[in-house]
C-alpha cells in the first residue's frame, strides 16, 4: 500500500523525515526525560531572628537580609559555568534542612515571624525553573531550632511556645487533607517524615536524626523499594547527633535547666543523666543506627546541617565499622568558620547523573567578593560519589 502512494524517492524522503523526528525526540527524551540530569540546592540553618556580626560592609545584620541575599546568588547559579564550562542549567529542586527560626530566647523574634521572612526569600523570591519547565520544588525538614520552638526549652522563650514553622513545614510537605493548625499540632504524634522518588534514586526525609522511633517509619518507608535502589537521606543532626537532643532520661523525664536535655528525639538518652557541656557521647545511641545502616546497605548517602560549615566526610560509626558518604552544608548565619569569614558563606550544588548514578557535590562560595553587588558563584571543593548498589 505505502507504494500506492509514494514513489520510491518521496517513499525515502519520508523515512527519513520520521527517522529525524524519532531522533530529536530520543535526544529530546534524554536531556529532559529519565536521563536528565537533576541538579539541587541544599542549604540549611537560616537562622531568621538573629544576626551576623558582619556582611557586606554592615554590622549587625539581620537573618532576612543575608538569607535574602543568598537567595539572590542561588538564583544566578543556572547561568553560572561549570569547571568544564558548560553552565549549570535547571534547578530542580531547594533542600533546606531546618533551623528556619532561630531558638525564640528572649529578645529572639517569634516563630512566625521568622517564617514569614523564610516564605518571602525561599517561596516567593526564588526564581529557579527546574528540567520539566515548572518551578524548582522546595523540599524542608525541621532543625532542633524549629522544635524547640514548639515544645519548650529550659531557658526563657517568648513566647514559651509557638509551632509556627513545624505546622508550616509540616503543611508543605505532607499535605494534609485537613492542614494541620498551630493549636491542634502535637510533636510526638506530628513528624514531619516523608520521601521522594527522584529519577531512580530514594530522597528520605526525616525529623532531626534516624533514633530508634525514627527508624520505625524508615524501615516502613524502605520497605517500599527495591533493596538494589540507591537511598539518600537528608536531616538536620550530623550521624553522630548531639546528646542534649535527646530526652532527659531522668523521670519525669522533663526539660529542666539543671539535666540540659531538650526532648527533641523520642529516644531517652543512655549514657548519663545530664547533658555535659561537651554534649557526651553517643555511642550507645549510633549503633542503633549503625545496625540500621547494616541492615540497609542501600543507604549511600546523608546530608545534614546543624553543626554548619562545608564538608564532605565518612561516618564510621563508633566502632569504625561502617562507611557513609557525608555531606555537611554550612550556614548563612551560624556558619563555624563563614561566620568570622564572610568569604567562605556557601551552599552545595548536588548535581545527579541517573544513568551512571554517580553524584557530584559541590561547594558553592557566594560571598567571595563581599562589596561587589554583581559577584558570581565561586565553585570551592567538590567530591562525587557511586550510589550505586553493588
């Protein structure tokens, strides 16, 4: 029939035209579909409510004006050349780890009213546009700050509680059908625990740290996927976690001024009765999650904030018995070194390869020239890493 009606020159012209159109669609397919690379901005502890000593020839810098100004340098990373010099392109998606509001000890501002400058400068104000045309997705987990805020600490807060910035992120990310209300949010029931499929790779996040009753909803969510897919895990608390995070182990097992516990992790403590001032050990507490981590060799990977400054390191576990890649991102306002060098402020570009599933992580300098108000994106140190699961 096809030689009814197309000679044998307009029968090969038309091959043709289709071989072309199939071929620009593969290609096509490749660079925006499955094959696409995904590139992330992870940053954490925005701190709102305090401020920097220094920045950009000013003193006493509120939490707004250098989250917002971070924002701003994260906005021109898509045009921003790579090493190889090829731009980086599309930003998929923001991972902020939490500590949105600072701790609201007097005269610390409000949960609230952190949260409603964090909206404006990562909601409203970030202009990314991610491989599929739509914009880049925020993805937040909560930091002790933000639950401390919600449960009460042993030293003066004002007001002496408000879950302004859990019910938020609780409400962005879990979506619930009835949004959850600052009076009705209870933080032993309401965790903020969720997960995405991104391109073949298992995105875990989770409240705080992976203690014993966090383990419960990850084995749970882990059960969902194959054992030979890549997991990667991202939370507030470094793997070691600190020891004042968890709950006072001492009955009434309340948050008191004397045992220093803040009753942020399900998990009572089990190495003392009071939190030392070098936060002790948690060596009884890691190998729980050590054999966790045994157990699931598919996890390649953890990200965190909380003890802020750039790094990219392996967890051993206390026993050096156990090899995880980390990833510690630094602060725009508590940073352990940028907050006395201004110069070394960053965030990491994540950048995922599905096809080879080799990861890249990037160390993102975007203060290095402080009084140049039109200054690039400076790539410091850089490290990738195999998540695939052998």
């Amino acid at each position: 029939m096809l030689n009814t009606y197309f000679p044998i020159g307009r029968k090969f012209t038309f091959l043709v035209v289709i071989l072309a159109v199939f071929c620009s669609l593969n290609v096509y397919s490749q660079k925006n579909g499955n094959n696409a690379e995904v590139n992330i901005v992870f940053t954490s502890d925005a701190h709102y409510g305090i401020t920097r000593a220094k920045f950009r020839g000013d003193t006493n810098v509120p939490g707004y004006q250098v989250n917002a100004a971070m924002i701003s340098q994260i906005n021109t990373l898509p045009a921003t050349n790579l090493p190889s010099g090829a731009a980086v392109g599309p930003i998929d998606y923001l991972i902020q780890t939490g500590d949105i509001a600072n701790r609201m000890e007097v005269p610390i501002q409000s949960a609230a009213t952190s949260w409603s400058q964090f909206e404006k400068d990562y909601m409203h104000d970030l202009n990314l546009t991610a491989h599929n045309g739509k914009p880049a997705q925020l993805l937040v987990v909560p930091g002790n700050h933000d639950i401390s805020n919600a449960v009460g600490f042993y030293k003066t807060m004002n007001p002496l509680t408000d879950p302004t910035s859990m019910v938020k992120i609780y409400n962005l990310m879990l979506k619930p059908k009835k949004p959850m209300t600052n009076e009705a949010y209870n933080y032993a029931t309401d965790k903020i625990n969720y997960s995405r499929n991104i391109k073949g790779i298992h995105f875990m996040f989770i409240t705080l740290w992976p203690d014993s009753a966090e383990r419960i909803w990850m084995q749970k969510d882990l059960d969902t996927v194959s054992k030979t897919t890549p997991v990667v895990i991202f939370c507030h608390d470094q793997p070691t976690c600190e020891a004042k995070h968890f709950t006072n182990p001492v009955p009434p097992h309340l948050i008191t001024a004397k045992d220093k516990f803040e009753n942020l992790t399900a998990e009572y403590y089990k190495e003392g009765s009071t939190a030392s001032k070098d936060d002790g050990s948690t060596d009884i507490e890691q190998r729980g999650w050590v054999k966790f981590l045994k157990a699931h060799p598919n996890i390649k990977a953890y990200f965190h904030g909380n003890s802020n400054w750039n790094e990219f390191y392996t967890y051993k576990g206390p026993d050096n018995d156990v090899d995880l890649n980390v990833f510690r991102v630094d602060s725009p306002m508590k940073g352990k070194y940028s907050a006395k060098d201004e110069k070394l402020l960053s965030f990491q570009l994540l950048s995922l390869d599905p096809r080879t599933q080799l990861l890249t992580v990037r160390e993102c300098l975007w203060n290095t020239d402080p009084l140049n108000k039109t200054q690039k994106v400076v790539f410091g140190q850089t490290k990738t890493v195999s998540l695939k699961v052998e």
